[in-house]
C-alpha cells in the first residue's frame, strides 16, 4: 500500500477546482458513481478523500449529496455532507 499524500491546498484557485471537477465527471463516466469518482481519484493519486475537499465545488458536492440521498446513504433531511 503507498503512503497517502498530505496536499496543502490553500492555494486553491478557481481554474484548479475546475480541472479537478473536470477530471471527476470523466471519471464518474467510467465508474457510474460520483463518490466512487472520487475515490478513486484520490486512490489513483495517493491522496487523503479529506485532502482534495477544497477542490470541491459547490456544484460536485450537491451533486454527491444528491446521490447519496438517491442511495439512502445520506438522509434527506441533514444539513450538510459528512465529507
């Protein structure tokens, strides 16, 4: 097993969550799910899931909450995504 990557991501620009979420859709293609996307994303380049969550946009996390909703993984009723 490699050793996760710890990324400061404080630099965080909007054209980086935009290649980020870019990569993620063509990945969710693949793999049909918008958590396996990124899991496998961050598995494929050795990052912690908790890492790559500044890239996130607004729009992908919906997007996964909306998922995990359709999937009974998250309550329809919680405020915020457990990620």
């Amino acid at each position: 097993m490699r050793k996760k990557k710890n990324l400061n991501f404080s630099f965080v620009t909007e054209d980086s969550m935009l290649i980020f979420q870019k990569k993620i859709i063509e990945l969710k293609e693949e793999v049909g799910s918008w958590v396996q996307a990124v899991t496998s994303y961050c598995e494929d380049n050795s990052i912690d899931v908790e890492d790559i969550i500044p890239l996130m946009s607004e729009a992908l996390k919906t997007s996964i909450y909306e998922e995990g909703i359709q999937n009974r993984t998250v309550k329809n009723d919680s405020i915020r995504l457990p990620i």
